[in-house]
C-alpha cells in the first residue's frame, strides 16, 4: 500500500534481537498488566512535560486516512475542573437515578461507582479528549473524517498506555450525555467529547475492585 503512496519514503527501523524483543515485551507486559482505573486520587501535582509528552505519543495513533481526528484539551485550572465536575455529577444523578436502566446499573455494581466524582477535581489534570467529526475546509466547507470513533479509541488506549509506563494513575471517565464538555469548554461544532480522563498518583488510602482479567488462553484464539 504505502509502496504506491504519492510520496514514499524509506522506512527501515533497526531490528531487535530475538532476546532483546522478548525480554522488552514482557517487561511491559508485566508493566501494563499492573494498571488500574482509578477513582481516588492524589491532589499532589505530577511533572507537566510527562503528560505533555503522554498526549504527543497518543497523537502518533494510526488514523482512519491519517486525517488524526483527535484534540486533548488538558485541563488543570481547579475552576474549570470544578465547572466539570458540577456538570457531570448533574447526568450522573440523571442516569443512576434510572436513566441507566436496571440492567446497566447491576453490570456497575461490582465498580461501586456512583454519580460522585471526586477524581474530578483531586486529580491535578483532566485530559479531555475530543473526536473530530469532520474538518472545516479553508474556503469554510466541511470533510468527511473516516473510522473516527476506531482511531480516536486506539489514541486513547496508547494515551493509558503512556501515562501507565510512565507511572502516571489515569481514568477513563464517560459521562453521559457529554455535550456539556464542548460548551464548558468552548470546542467547535466540529468536536464531540469522548472521554475525560483524570491523571495523577493515586491517593494513599487509595482502593480498587477486586477485578480478574480474563487470561490470554480465554482471549486468544490461534489458528
Ligand atoms: N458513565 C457513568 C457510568 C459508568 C458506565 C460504565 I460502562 C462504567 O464502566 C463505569 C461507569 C460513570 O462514569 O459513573
């Protein structure tokens, strides 16, 4: 494909030893498998240039067309992540007063989560995390952007996986419905929230389920 790009370049990375690839690959293993969603967090404030560093790293995603239909509007000002907060405990109360149904809210049970949102505001950074829908054209028309919701997801995952290397606590937190975000933070009309994710350490007394992961056999099929 890339061979009959209009401009090819060479691409011809340094290949890892064997050993070397091995070793790599459990370590983060090992590193990943240690993550966790938290909700309680730390107020004590992390190194800015590791999250700046953490959102450049989910911007090099693949994208649907390359057309990178993602913007993190990074967040640390208290007044503003207390206007957040406000406006999600408001859908929240909506939703686990019912508007979840009772389906949704047995599947949450084991969480614990309720419309309270402490992370909100303990968290020293929300990185709230945009989808491009489309692209506004110089002459002020509109393009189409392609597999959006695909591309800005696997951002979102590297973006976790960043933060999680570099020892950072994370959440991925989707309140719903999320339009509040884009006018509480004055995004066009191009932008639609995807996820607010809180960063910081853990909080000391910091507790977590006690979930399982499903292991590699149960989500592994070789063929
Ligand atoms: N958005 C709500 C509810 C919620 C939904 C799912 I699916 C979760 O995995 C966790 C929570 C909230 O943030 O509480």
């Amino acid at each position: 494909m890339g061979r009959k790009a209009e401009h090819p370049v060479p691409y011809r990375p340094a290949r890892l030893p064997d050993d070397e690839a091995v070793a790599r690959a459990a370590a983060l293993r090992r590193r990943m498998e240690a993550r966790r969603s938290v909700r309680m967090f730390s107020p004590d404030p992390v190194p800015e240039r590791v999250v700046l560093d953490a959102i450049a790293i989910a911007s090099t995603a693949p994208s649907g067309a390359h057309q990178q239909p993602w913007t993190f509007v990074l967040v640390s000002d208290p007044q503003v992540r207390r206007r957040i907060r406000e406006a999600a405990e408001a859908e929240e109360r909506i939703s686990y007063d019912g508007r979840l149904g009772d389906a949704w809210l047995a599947a949450l049970r084991p969480l614990g989560t309720d419309a309270d949102k402490p992370h909100l505001t303990d968290a020293p950074y929300l990185i709230v995390v945009f989808q491009q829908r489309f692209a506004f054209d110089d002459d002020g028309g509109v393009r189409k952007h392609y597999y959006v919701d695909e591309s800005v997801g696997i951002a979102v995952g590297m973006l976790l996986t960043a933060l999680q290397v570099a020892g950072l606590a994370a959440l991925t937190h989707t309140p719903s419905p999320m339009r509040f975000l884009g006018e509480l933070l004055g995004r066009p009309r191009n932008e639609k929230a995807f996820a607010v994710i809180p960063v910081g350490y853990p909080a000391d007394d910091c507790v977590v389920p006690d979930l399982r992961r499903k292991p590699l056999d149960e989500v592994l099929v070789r063929i």
